[in-house]
C-alpha cells in the first residue's frame, strides 16, 4: 500500500471541474494524489478513514469555492487539517477558486449565508460553528493561490510547481537514465512487492520492482532473482535468505541491499545504474569495468574495504558514499578525475592518511571527509572547479591548504573545525569570488593567516573579499586578532568567536553594517562592548561573567531600539530589568503564565526572561490566546539555549514564521474585544522574573494592557536569583538548599585557570545539549537515499 503524498478537499461545485482537472495534472507529474472519496462522506460525522487519510498526508490543498462552507463535511475537514498542520507539520496550500480570501476570513456573501444557516441549525454560540469560523479565517491568512479569472491550465499549472518543490515526482534512480519518469512510475510501483507477498514474487515474471522489508526467506534459492526476467529493482532491508550464491538478473538496474551477503559485485551488471550495499562484507579488489551506466554507489560501513578501485570506466558516476570504512587506506587515483562526479563523502575513515595527489573534478560540489582524523593531506587542484562546491574537512589531520586552492572557483563553503594541526591558509582563499562560509573553530595556529590577509589587503585597496560567515571559535583570540578581522571582512553576517581571551570588542565593529549575529559566548575576560551597529539581531554572551556595567546597559538599550526579531542570551551580574519597561513581574514561590491582554492586532513585544538555578537547556514558549492553544511549530530555530542565572532578551516574533504570526493577528482582529493572551517557558522552566516592553512603532500602547505593576524588590541578591561566581572572595551559600554539590563545582571552576574555566562551562553545556549534532556528520544509517 502507497500512502498519498498528497490529498485534495473540495466542494461539491467543483468536483468534475476545476479539481478535476488539478488531480489530473498532479498525477501526471508524478505525484500520489487522492481527492476525498465520496463513499466516506456519509452520516454526520468523519469516518475514521477518512481521518487516517487526512493524518497521512504531506500536503493538504483546499480548494475554497462558491459553496465550500454550504457543506459541513468540508468544515470539518478543514478543522482536522488545520489539527494536522500544528501537530504534524503537515503542509496547507488553499485555493481560492473564483472566490476573495476576504469573504472566506470575514464569512461575506456565501460564506456568511453558509454560516448564518449552520447557526441556524447547530446554534451560534456552539463549539462547533466557532471552531469553523476560526479555521476559516485562519486558513485564508496563508500564503495561497487566488483565481479570479483567466486560463486555469496556467492556475493549475503554479500549482502543481509548488507542489512539486515540496513533494517531488517519485523517482526510485537519481538521473537521467532512471527508471521511468512521471506515469512510468505508476506502472513500476504496481509491480513493487513487499515482504507479504513473496511467494507470488516468485510465481510472477514480469515483476520489475521488489522490496523486502525484515523478511525471513527459508525456501529462496540461489536463481530466484535470476528467474524473474523484468525485475530492474531490488531493495532488501533487514532481510535474511538462506540462500548461499546471490545470482543477480543482468537487467537489473537498482539494487539497494543493506548487509548483501557477498564480498564482490557480478561483473555482468551491465545495465546498473546505482548500488547502495552499506553494511556488507564487499572488499572491492577489482575494478569497476563495464559500468557504463553507474551513476550512484554507496559502500558506507563496508569494513573489508582497504582499497577504493579503478573506476575509469564508470564516466558516469555522480555519487560516491564510503562513510565509517574503517580499514580504508587508499583510493585509485582515476577517482580524482571522474567528470561527472558530484558528490563525494568518505567521513570517519579513521585509517585514511592521504586521498589523492591530484583532483580534476570540475562537476564536484560536495567533499566530505569529516573525523578522518589521520587524514593529513589536500590534493593539489588541476584546472578550474568553477561548480558551487562545498568542502567538509572537520576533525582531520590537515596542517596546510595548498596554493592550487584559487583555482576552487565555486567553493562557497569551507568547514575545518578542530583541525588542530592546521597553521596556514593561503590568503587567495579569501580572494575566492564566491566563497562565503568559513569554519575553522578549534584551530588555535590560524591567527597568523588572518594577520598576513590583511597586510595584502593594504597593497590591494580594491580587494574586496566575500566572506560572510566565520566561526573561529577556541582558537586564543586575542584582542588584536579580533581587530585584524573585522577590519579584514566588511561583509560578514555571522560572527562566532566564543571561547576566546580577548577582553574589548573593538569599535570597528560599528563598520561591519551586514552583521547580523554575534556569538561571544565563553569569552569570560570580555568586559567591554562598544554600541553595535543596528543590524545585529542575535548576541550570544552566555557565561560572559565580566561584563562592565555599561556594556550590560547597552545591550538592554537593543531593545529599545525595537530590532525586529531580536535574541539577546547574557549573565545576570551586573544588571535587572529596567524601569523603563512597560512590565515587570517577580513570582516568589507559585508557577504563573505571564498575562496581558490585547485586542485589534497581536501586539508587537519584546520579553525579558530572568532564570536562576536550572539544568542547561533549550527553552520553548507555549502561547495562549483566551485559552484557544496556538503554540507555535517547534523547530530548532524556535528554541532558544540558556543557562542558570542567564537573561534572555528576544523579541516574541522569533518563535513563529511569518504565516504563524498572521494567525495571531487573526486570533485578535475581531471586533473590538480585549483578548488575554497568556505566555509560559516549556519545558516547565518558571523564571523568577519576567519582563515585556511593547514596540511603540508598530503597536499602540492603547490596545494593550497588562495587571497592575507591584512593585517588587529586584535585588539580584535574592536566594531565588543566585549569582554566578568566580572569586573566593564572592563565593557563599546563597541559601540554605543550595546543595554541597553545587558549592564543589564552584570552587573547582575557582581553581582552574581561566581558559579551562570557560572550556568545561563549554563542555558541560554541549554534553547537555542534545540539538549540538553537526548536520555534516551523517551517519548513512537510514534508508537508501534513493528512494526519498
């Protein structure tokens, strides 16, 4: 069975038409489509099919029309979806066929004729006509397709593109020679088996696809597969067949099969166009000959591997995948010159010392040997690589880059962090027209390439390099270091130099205008500040613990600058809410939400969050609004990290994509009725205080309200707001809970040196965090990519 991608409601006015017509054209283009079936639209509630349809789906299309809200099948389908688009992310792409989204928000026309009938027949004030009304205007707030008029072929056709971005057509090959394109592919998968019906794949020999799923086979024989003349598709997972000699069809044309029980691949494969056998006893001791039609092979975890082979024949191949070959020492040198390669992963090959001398791969635009901690080094470049290229060299054994690199035309993303060995980068890396990111965090001997950068620069007033991303974290910073970059890379964007000793940010910081995030978090010598330029939304200080005063009140005053979505994360030494904020509340011993209420429009807010003891975490926000749940999705970025005794300044729109924030407004706009919005930190995290200063430019003060101020005493000596301390001086029982633990850590922290001090915060913070896992450390463990 197929679960649809894909599903499409409708009002009965459109049924043989429009909708008809858009099922059509995404069937045609490949995607699994099913419009809700009539014979579940029975009696007067959802048949629990029809709702394991709804939960199945990626993307829901709801076409509003003429007579939509006549029906309430469709209104309660629109509930359910709605359900399925806060809980499970589900995609929701409305239609608003020949009618206006302002009818269907504010129920004009038919829709209030619709309504005003339903109120009629269920009451107004029931909970389910209010719920209608709500999924109404709240759908009509997102980001949809309107025809008014004009050809619906050109209509159908931008929606079926959309569609396409999100769910692409159903390609079992990865290029240009795969297995059927669009409705192919319907007739490939009527033909795919899975593991209930192996006995009838025997039976049958026009089978062309088969995928077996944690299948035990007793009575398989060693000319099973061979039997079935049509099969081009093999995929076997968790499968054991008893069964010694694997015989393989010659027409085969895809065969992913996790732990393939042979140690050589059969020659006469001359129709193959991907491999994935991760996991198998492979050695690969001859080469790749008469593979004239390989594009893909992944060989991840396969421990026999020592050498990679020959592979001069297979001109076509695109992919390569050897993650976690542990024994692998060697590859041929006619992998370097492969003009169709364009991905290339061979991370944690802990064996690996060298990968080639040369590489002439002007299709390359992946390169990854992540934690190939022997690896020590680069090949040199022939000729011109001018592809968007991005190179993965974390954790190796890399001690310089070669000269050749300036002919890396496309590289626009360069990640060596923790090579600890590495002491130069040529300065035309910086030169690269296209070269944007940079990570080179753990690398404490790169401070003299930044310096020998700039003095070229002098010589070259016109120099102008592009680098908007660097992460050059415990690498022994010093101040002058700090200066030579910002002075060396006017357009940076992301700033990341946490764990390092200098103790100013200097004021040319003022100059970097593209700025956005600064992340100066484990600095714990920094004092000083200077004003940042306005464009910085994000500042990191956490464990900053020497911040001046001045610099703690400059970094409050951000707020007042009403920076849109700004994230501030600081100590609490040294500073507390001022008074100027619009709210301020202290709770001493009850959980409470923090209240205030609205109404015309959400208002536009900055919060103050004030933690004292806690565990190192990530911390959410739940949002209510007159008790109707509308919690943003939780995504990584809607998180935010913090520590005990740290602030948190952001602004309230960080926690909600634009479309989510339109929904709020929806949740408020109506009449002019005052709306209690309550907000709490998930998990169960109470801050000890809570700050809200509204923005003046796009709210007015008089469509909010908060309870009335009491006045409370915010010393931040209070057992409740514990300091975090670094002198003996200062260290004391804040209370008498405070455990002997906590006092132990303290002092520990007491005795180590300054820069061992700030790297165990750093490590007791990453060993907490489980969202600290780096995208490019893919462990292939999964599914064939193949099939996504």
């Amino acid at each position: 069975m197929f679960c649809a991608p894909l599903k499409i409601y409708r009002g009965e006015d459109t049924r043989h038409g429009f909708t008809g017509h858009l099922y059509d054209a995404l069937c045609r283009n490949g995607i699994n489509t099913f419009i809700d079936d009539e014979n579940l639209r029975t009696g007067e509630t959802i048949r629990p099919q029809l709702l394991q349809s709804i939960e199945a789906s990626k993307i829901s299309i709801i076409v509003f029309s003429t007579n939509y809200a006549a029906s309430t099948w469709c209104l309660d389908e629109l509930v359910k979806i709605l359900q399925c688009h806060r809980e499970r992310n589900q995609l929701v792409f409305p239609v608003f066929y020949k009618v206006e989204p302002s009818d269907v928000r504010h129920q004009r026309n038919t829709y209030k004729e619709a309504m005003d009938a339903h109120e009629i027949r269920f009451g107004c004030h029931t909970q389910k006509v209010k719920e209608w009304k709500e999924a109404l205007a709240e759908t009509s707030n997102m980001k949809g397709f309107h025809l008014k008029q004009g050809y619906e072929f050109k209509f159908i056709q931008e929606i079926v593109s959309k569609a396409l971005t999100h769910i692409p057509p159903r390609q079992l090959l990865i290029e240009d020679r795969m297995i059927g394109l669009q409705t192919r592919v319907v007739e490939v998968e009527s033909h795919l088996y899975s593991s209930y019906s192996t006995s009838k794949c025997r039976e049958n020999k026009k089978i062309e696809g088969i995928k077996l799923v944690q299948c035990e086979e007793d009575d398989w024989t060693d000319t099973a597969f061979v039997k079935m003349k049509q099969l081009r598709i093999l995929i076997l997972r968790n499968t054991n067949l008893s069964c010694g000699t694997i015989h393989l069809p010659k027409q085969l044309r895809l065969l992913d099969w996790r732990g393939y029980p042979s140690n050589s691949i059969p020659s006469d494969l001359k129709e193959i166009v991907a491999f994935s056998l991760r996991h198998s006893p492979l050695t690969l001791e001859k080469p790749f000959q008469n593979f004239g039609h390989l594009t893909y092979m992944n060989f991840s975890h396969c421990e026999s591997i020592t050498h990679f082979p020959n592979v001069s024949e297979a001109q076509c191949l695109r992919k390569l995948i050897l993650n976690g070959c542990i024994n692998l020492v060697r590859f041929d040198e006619s992998v370097g010159f492969l003009p169709n390669l364009t991905y290339l992963r061979a991370s944690k090959c802990i064996k690996l010392t060298k990968f080639l001398s040369r590489i002439c791969l002007p299709s390359l635009e992946h390169l990854s040997f992540n934690w190939c901690r022997r690896l020590g080094l680069f090949p040199d470049i022939v000729g011109k690589m001018d592809k968007p290229l991005k190179i993965c060299l974390k954790a190796t054994a890399i001690q310089e880059l070669p000269d050749s690199f300036v002919d890396l035309v496309g590289l626009h993303y360069l990640d060596l962090t923790s090579c600890e060995k590495l002491g130069y980068l040529p300065s035309c890396l910086f030169m690269l027209p296209n070269f944007v990111t940079l990570k080179v965090g753990g690398c404490p001997q790169l401070g003299g390439s930044f310096a020998r950068f700039r003095e070229s620069l002098s010589t070259n007033a016109e120099c102008r390099p592009s680098l908007e991303t660097l992460h050059f974290s415990h690498a022994s910073l010093c101040d002058e270091d700090l200066h030579v970059i910002m002075l060396s890379f006017p357009n940076l964007e992301v700033l990341n130099v946490s764990l390092n000793n200098f103790v100013s940010i200097p004021a040319c910081v003022q100059e970097l205008s593209y700025l956005t995030s600064l992340d100066l978090s484990y600095c714990l010598n920094l004092q000083e500040i200077p004003k940042l330029p306005s464009s910085v939304r994000k500042v990191d200080l956490r464990h900053c613990d020497s911040l001046s005063a001045s610099t703690t009140s400059m970094l409050w005053s951000q707020v007042r600058e009403e920076i849109h979505k700004l994230q501030v994360v600081m100590p609490t030494s040294n500073t507390k809410i001022p008074k100027w904020w619009d709210d301020r509340t202290s709770w001493k011993h009850d959980p409470q939400d923090l209240n205030f209420w609205a109404r015309g429009k959400f208002p536009v807010v900055a919060l103050a969050f004030v933690f004292g003891e806690m565990n190192y975490q990530s911390v959410g926000l739940d949002l209510s609004i007159d008790s109707g749940d509308v919690n943003s999705t939780y995504q990584p970025s809607h998180n935010f990290r913090v520590a005990e005794n740290h602030v948190l300044l952001c602004d309230l729109r960080l926690w909600f994509s634009d479309e989510e924030w339109k929904r709020l407004d929806a949740h408020v706009e109506h009449g002019n009725k005052w709306k209690t919005v309550k907000v709490r930190c998930v998990p169960d995290i109470i801050p000890v205080h809570w700050g809200v200063y509204v923005y003046k430019e796009e709210t007015s003060m008089k469509d909010v309200q908060f309870q009335e101020w009491e006045a409370v005493n915010l010393s931040w000596t209070e057992p409740s707001v514990k300091k975090r301390l670094y002198s003996a001086e200062e260290l004391y029982i804040a209370s008498f809970s405070e455990s002997l633990k906590t006092v132990v850590k303290n002092l520990k922290r007491l005795m180590a040196p300054r820069e061992e001090q700030s790297f165990c915060l750093m490590q007791h913070d990453r060993d907490k965090d489980k969202d600290e896992a780096e995208d490019e450390d893919e462990d292939e463990e999964g599914e064939s990519d193949m099939e996504a």
